[in-house]
C-alpha cells in the first residue's frame, strides 16, 4: 500500500514532535467498512486530544480490513488493538440480546447492534481500567470532539428558560455578558490546533466542575449537512497540497440549530470506572454515573461533538446494512442546515505540523484514496461472492429435487446384524456379573480377547518379534495409551509415555480398518449390508459391546502398574474403542456428511471430555469430511463457543442454542425429525448425544428410534453416539444427574446398545 501513497523517491520520514499534554486519551471505537472515513478520524484526535491509545471492534459483516490503515497510525505512536466479535460480545438473556441469524428479521438485527455496542463499551472499559488509562472518547466514526466555541445560533441556556419576565432577561444578559467579556469558560476555550484539550481540562480545573465526582460526563452534539461552501471558504486554514473535499472536517460547514433535544456523547474516566457501574447507550454511557443528562445543555459544557453526516456515497457504503439507505439519507439530511462553524478547521495545520506534511498527506488523503479503492475491490469481490452462493444455492436445490423424483437405490442397505463370540459371553452374563461386581475379574480370564482387541486398536507398533516387547499405542486423536501385548498380565503395563529405546521403530497403523479373519470375527461383531446397485452385500465392522461399554480395561488396571489412577482416569475418557465406519470416500457424487452434536461444551473442551474434535479427526482418518457439523446447546456461551472453532471449519458450523427434545414437540428440536426435514436418503449421518437435562432425553430417542413410528428416521440415522445415563451403572456413577434413571442397570443398557444395532444403527457407547 506505501507505493500507492508515496512516490519512491520520497524523503525519509521523520518521527512525529511530542505533545506537551499532561495526560493522553484513549478511545473505543466500532467500525464498520469505515475506512474512507477512518483516516480523518485517527488523524484528527490524535492531534486534538491527544489520543494515543485505541480498542477498535470490527463489525463481523465488514468486506473490508482497518488494519492496514491501524498499521500506519501504530508507526507514529497510536496504541490500537483491533478485536472481534468473539473478543467482546456476551449474550444476555433477552430475545435481542443473542446474535441474530442470517434471516432474522431487520428488528432483531437493529436491536442486537445496540447490544453490541452495549457489550462493546463494557469489555472496552474494563480493559482500559485495567490497563490504567484515564479520560476515554467513546464516539463514532463520523463523529469528531472538539471546543464548545461561541457562534452563530446560541441557544438559550436552560436555566434561564423557566423563567418569566424580567427574570428571564437578566438571566440572559448574565450569560452574554460573560461571552463577551471573557469571563465565561466558553469564551475562554482555545482555537483548535492551539492546545489540546487534556490541555484545557486540567487547565480549568474541567474534571471537578463538569464530572461532579462522577466517572463520566456528557457532552452536546452539533449535527452538520451534507451543504456545500465556496471553493475560497473551503480553501481557509487548509494546508497547502490538501483537498478540503477529501476530509468532512474541512468541506462540511454548515449545521442544524444547536438544540438540547439532541442527545450528545460521553467520555469515561476508565479509572474511576468499576465492574458493578452499569453500561447504558452511546449518548450517555454509564446510566447512574454520568454527570448531566443525554440531553445535554449546549451553554453551559465546553466540549461538543461534531456529527456529519457526510455524502450520500459516504452514507450507503457499508454493505447489507439497511438503515442506511439513499431514502434514509434524505431524511435525515431535511432541514434548515443554515448556520456555519469554521472552528474546526486548525486541526489540519496542526496535525502536520506535528508530523509532517508528507507523513500528514500519505495518513490522511493518501489512506483515503487508498480507502476508496480497496472498497471498490472489496465490494465487487463480495458481489461475486453473493452470486455465486446463489448459483450454489440454486444447483443444491436442483440437486436434491433430481435425487427425491429419481428412484431411490440404497448403497446400504442394512441385512443383518451379528454378534461377536466375545460379545455374546457378554450378552449372555452381563446381568450376574453386574450384581456380583466382577466385570473387572472376569476380564482378567479374557486375556486373549484382550490382546486381539488391542491389537485391532494400534495406530502405533514397535518391537514386534523383539526382546523389547510388543508395544502398542492406542491413538484417539486426542492422546496416546501404550500397552505392552507380549505381557501375561491381564493390564498389558499400561502407560502414556512411549517405551524407552523404542521410539524410532514405530509402524504407523492408521487408520484402523480390520481385515477379514477368523481373529477379527471371534473379536468384532460385524453389520451385513446389500448394496441395490451392484446387488453386493458386504461387511462392516463394529466394537463389541463388552466390560461396562467404554473401553474394556477403564477402571480394571490395577496391580504394580505405574500410575494406576491416572491411567485409570483417562481410559475412562479414552475413545481408542471406538471402531467408526470403515468406508473413506463417498458412496456415490451427491452424498453428503453430516455431524450432529447434542450437548458439547467447547471444540476442544467438554466436561465428560471433547467431542467434536477427536470425531471431526477420527472420521478423517477414514477419509471421511463432514459437509455439515450442527452443534445443539442450551449455554449461553455461544461466542465462545464461535471462538474455539478452528477456520477451516468455522463455515460449516451451526450452533442452535436450545435444548433437543426427547420426543416430537413444538417448542424444541427433535434432531430425527431434523434429519428427516434436513438431509436425504443415502447420506451418512453422525448422532452423538450427551444432554444433561432432568429428563432422560436420550433413552426416550433411543426408543423413538426403535419403535414402529420411529423405523423411517432409525433407517436415517448411520450412527450413533450415547451414553446410558442410568444409576444402576456402578462403573460410571460419577457425575451423574439428578434425572438419571436409579432402577435400570448396566444390564438394561446392553440391550438398548443392542437392539439399535439390530435395526442397522452403528450404536456406540460414549
């Protein structure tokens, strides 16, 4: 961008002179493709103020960046940090309070950006305090402080309205005199450029005669047309080589009466502010704290606000935004705009000298003309972007009407399910071992199933056919349990550090995809599936619903096993069990993936421990990419939630901040229904379901699905993740909820896990 504003010959740029300031401002600013104003509004409190520290909150609906435009200002001393949605926005608990989805109407929209901007100068504030900063500006981007100087159209000062007569005059005469003998502070108020206004605070003793105690105070707004001057009105006090047309300081002259109907705009003192002071609206900032009202009386402060409204172009140039529109524009641009102030004008003069004309040229209308290219790129691209998802648009939903007219042929169609012969000694005395408590010693005579099983869950091998052993490391994505097979005992020696003098000896076996052989069989119980189109019927396999259904030795590593708790511990998180469908790719071109995810914390953090993104990576380990990952949760986190996606994903992400139903109802979703409503025949969908609700929401989907009514969603629904959340479990007892069911056992839960898998359901235990 420098060769843009600069020519390559330019002299070298030369630091900026200090101030002489006895304090600097600091400011909080939301923007939103503000760029072509953005400059001028930098440049011109840097000057004024002086302000030298900056939170700025980008609009998430922006087109364009500011921070090539930040990083011009930083170069001269302008402390800025850019933040984002998920850096400040909390969600309250009312309908307006929570981010509006993409077809929200206009009014939810409009609402939640006053909330933004409430959730903004909160989060701002706090930063500030914390930081230590003092005095700080909290006004728009097309809005500029200065000095409430004397000029045309003086209105009445409050006080003397409410008087009658005679009263009523000497009231007035009182406040002109004054004005003109130089005894009132107005009149006392340097010219702009001539000193800076933490200058004029703390050389009028301002913070005890207009902050009365308080953190914060109000100050009165001017608002100022979109009226042209002369070329010789506008050629006063510019700098030579400036154009005045380029800066809205500089080309618009012309205001409205000044009124004290017009609400004005705050500046917070951040170090008297604290955490219980409550956040109001932009016109006055803390709602108990700030000294005058919202509408404030342009007599009686020093300071006003500068509103302009700029040219029509300036005002509709923030895309999607519906509030500013060529209609809208005209409507507020009626009225008399008849009165003309030149006060503001020597900030330019100032500015330059201070840090030089070429710097003052390149940061202001050198980073203007900048502005309004980039927009027009910026603007063009995000056109093309529109058509294009509405010619995807269109083509998926071509896509799917071609899919639902055709005959639908099923690549997977489900035959048979079959149990294990390790599953079914399970099956068989799961409820006897259950009572007697010794699921944990009757592994202990299941060696050789044991070590088939772990074998089959290596993603990590080394030392086979070795006097160092035979070690195995089990990968959930997440971490990495190593077992030693070529042990006796029952617990393999666990542990979660590699083997010594092992490490350059590992075999990569990833993914885990079992071969068809007489061990796998007497180990895995196995789904028959027919493929309509070729008239094949193949094999899929799944683990075998065994020990208390998580992996098989959580909570049985015992003995002289090092770190036993710890292992302990994290088997019964370790998802190493697991064996996800083993096909990679699609099944056919138009068949997609979906991922729905009942009852997750964060991306990377969960209480009972993550899922989405061991699943997101374990699928793709089997080449499989999700197209859809739909998130289902009550908290009010959503924000944070945002933020722990990572970018490559963040598009394809739906949160839905509600509870799921555990049966058909108005008021929540029901995720069968969903997927019935949402994808198609043929597309492989992920269920995993972990609700802590008073209600025992998943057993009541469970048996939806295995009923008569629930057959068509069940035949939907490729597989499913759940936890049984029964009391009767005594393996998992821990953490459990007030509503989870005391009089079934783990026994109870077998059966569910298995009749799912005997209506075709890839049901796994979590």
């Amino acid at each position: 961008m420098r060769s843009m504003l600069l020519e390559e010959n330019s002299e070298p740029l030369t630091p900026p002179k200090p101030h002489n300031a006895p304090f600097e401002f600091a400011a909080c600013l939301l923007v939103k493709d503000d760029n072509k104003i953005l400059p001028e509004w930098l440049a011109y409190h840097y000057e004024v103020l002086p302000m030298r520290r900056l939170i700025l909150a980008v609009d998430p609906n922006n087109i364009t960046s500011p921070e090539p435009i930040i990083d011009k200002y930083r170069e001269i001393g302008l402390n800025t940090t850019i933040w984002l949605d998920e850096d400040y926005i909390f969600e309250g608990r009312r309908w307006y309070q929570q981010v509006p989805p993409l077809d929200a109407p206009d009014d939810h929209k409009f609402k939640f950006h006053f909330w933004r901007q409430t959730a903004f100068m909160t989060r701002c504030l706090q930063q500030l305090h914390r930081e230590g900063a003092s005095y700080t500006l909290l006004i728009d981007s097309d809005e500029f402080l200065t000095y409430n100087h004397l000029g045309e159209n003086e209105e009445e000062p409050i006080e003397c309205r409410f008087l009658f007569g005679k009263r009523r005059e000497s009231c007035n005469e009182r406040y002109r005199k004054g004005w003109e003998d130089g005894t009132d502070l107005r009149a006392q108020l340097p010219a702009v450029g001539n000193a800076t206004v933490a200058q004029t605070i703390v050389k009028h003793g301002l913070p005890s005669d207009l902050w009365g105690g308080r953190p914060c105070s109000t100050f009165a707004r001017v608002n100022f047309g979109p009226n042209e001057s002369t070329a010789e009105q506008l050629a006063n006090q510019t700098p030579e080589g400036f154009d005045p047309m380029s800066f809205v300081t500089m080309r618009y002259r012309k205001h409205k009466k000044k009124q004290n109907t017009s609400p004005g705009k705050s500046i917070v003192n951040a170090s008297g502010y604290r955490p219980n002071m409550r956040v109001g609206n932009p016109h006055r900032v803390l709602k108990d704290d700030c000294a005058w009202d919202v509408f404030v009386r342009h007599a009686e402060v020093p300071f006003r606000v500068h509103h302009y409204m700029g040219s029509l172009e300036m005002f509709i140039s923030r895309p999607g935004d519906t509030h500013r529109s060529k209609k809208e524009y005209q409507r507020r641009t009626v009225g008399p705009y008849r009165w003309q102030d030149d006060t503001i004008r020597g900030w330019l003069q100032s500015f330059v000298d201070r840090v030089g004309k070429k710097r003052a040229w390149e940061f202001t209308q050198g980073l203007r003309k900048w502005a309004f290219a980039d927009d027009r790129r910026a603007s063009a691209k995000a056109k093309k972007d529109r058509a294009r998802k509405q010619r995807e648009a269109i083509i998926e939903a071509k896509r799917v009407e071609a899919i639902r007219r055709r005959p639908f042929k099923n690549r997977r169609k489900f035959v048979r399910y079959e149990s294990s012969p390790w599953e079914q000694i399970w099956l068989d005395n799961i409820s006897k071992w259950e009572k007697e408590r010794t699921i944990c010693k009757q592994l202990d005579s299941q060696v050789e199933q044991l070590r088939k099983f772990l074998r089959l869950t290596c993603t990590l091998r080394s030392g086979e056919g070795t006097s160092e052993g035979e070690w195995c490391g089990a990968n959930d994505t997440l971490s990495t349990i190593w077992f030693d097979l070529s042990v006796p005992n029952p617990s393999f020696m666990p542990r979660v550090a590699p083997p010594p003098n092992t490490r350059e000896s590992f075999t990569v076996v990833d993914p885990v995809v079992p071969a068809m052989d007489n061990a796998t069989d007497e180990i895995l119980s196995k789904f028959y599936f027919e493929d309509e189109v070729t008239g094949e019927t193949f094999v899929e396999y799944i683990e075998p619903l065994v020990s208390h259904l998580r992996h098989p030795l959580a909570k049985c590593i015992r003995g002289a096993v090092p770190f036993e708790g710890r292992i302990n511990h994290l088997l019964m998180f370790h998802r190493s069990y697991l064996f996800p469908i083993p096909t990679a790719g699609r099944a056919f071109k138009e068949q997609k993936f979906y991922y729905i995810d009942a009852g997750p914390a964060l991306w990377h953090r969960g209480k009972g421990g993550p899922s989405l993104a061991p699943f997101v990576s374990l699928y793709r380990r089997h080449g499989i990419e999700f197209d859809y990952i739909g998130v289902w949760h009550p908290s009010e986190y959503r924000i944070a939630f945002q933020k722990s996606v990572p970018v490559e994903f963040k598009d394809r992400v739906e949160y839905h901040r509600e509870w799921i139903a555990g049966e058909p109802r108005d008021n929540e979703t029901f995720i069968p229904h969903w997927v019935r409503n949402n994808t198609l025949p043929g597309d492989f969908v992920m269920y995993k379901m972990d609700v802590s609700k008073r209600e025992p929401t998943e057993e009541k989907v469970v048996k939806y699905l295995l009923s008569e009514e629930g057959r068509e969603d069940a035949n939907r629904i490729t597989e499913l993740y759940w936890e049984h959340h029964v009391k009767g479990n005594y393996f998992v007892q821990e953490g459990l909820e007030p509503g989870d069911d005391a009089s079934q056992s783990l026994n109870a839960s077998y059966h569910l896990f298995l009749q799912l898998r005997q209506v075709g359901i890839r049901a796994h235990g979590w």
